[in-house]
C-alpha cells in the first residue's frame, strides 16, 4: 500500500497556506492474503492472525489458506473506538472517576 501527502492550500509570498492530507491507496481487489490484509489494516501478520484466532475479524479459508475479505476488513476497521477527543478518550467523552 503506498500513500502520498500533498498540502492543499494557495500559496501566499512564497509560502503555502492550508492543511496537509493524506491520500492513501484503494485497492482494486476484494480478497486478500494475510500479509496483503494486514498491510490494509497497518497491523502485523501475526497480530491479524490473533484476531481472526480470536473471531475478532472474519477470515475465511480456501484451499486451506486463510484469506480476508475487503468489506470485513472495513468492518473490522470501522468497530474500532475512536480516540480523536483532546483527552485521548474514546468517543470524544471525557470519563470521569467520580471525584
């Protein structure tokens, strides 16, 4: 998977004004190899091999191969809590302790 990072902006006496993005790389394949999924994910092969283990994401076997399947791959991704809050809590809450 390869990503590129372009600013997006005008630039303004030389220097450019705006915000970074990221542009990543969708593939064009549905079904993936271990090494290729995990690559997807930004994970170790091992570590996707643990959450399939685990039924944490669906892998499926042909010819007595595990592979993975885009769709299940975004499932898995979109399951994940979002720690985007100032606080690094999940769900853009803070949790307070009762004091």
């Amino acid at each position: 998977m390869s990503s590129h990072r372009i600013e997006e902006g005008s630039r303004l006496s030389g220097q450019m004004v705006g915000k970074l993005v990221t542009l990543i790389h969708v593939p064009n394949q549905r079904l993936f190899k271990t090494k290729e999924a995990a690559q997807y994910l930004g994970i170790h092969e091992d570590t996707l091999r643990t959450y399939a283990d685990l039924d944490q994401i669906t892998a499926r076997r042909i010819n007595n191969r595990r592979v993975f399947i885009l769709e299940d791959l975004d499932a898995f991704i979109d399951s994940l809590p979002c720690y985007d809050s100032p606080g690094g809590k999940p769900g853009g809450k803070e949790i307070s302790n009762g004091s």
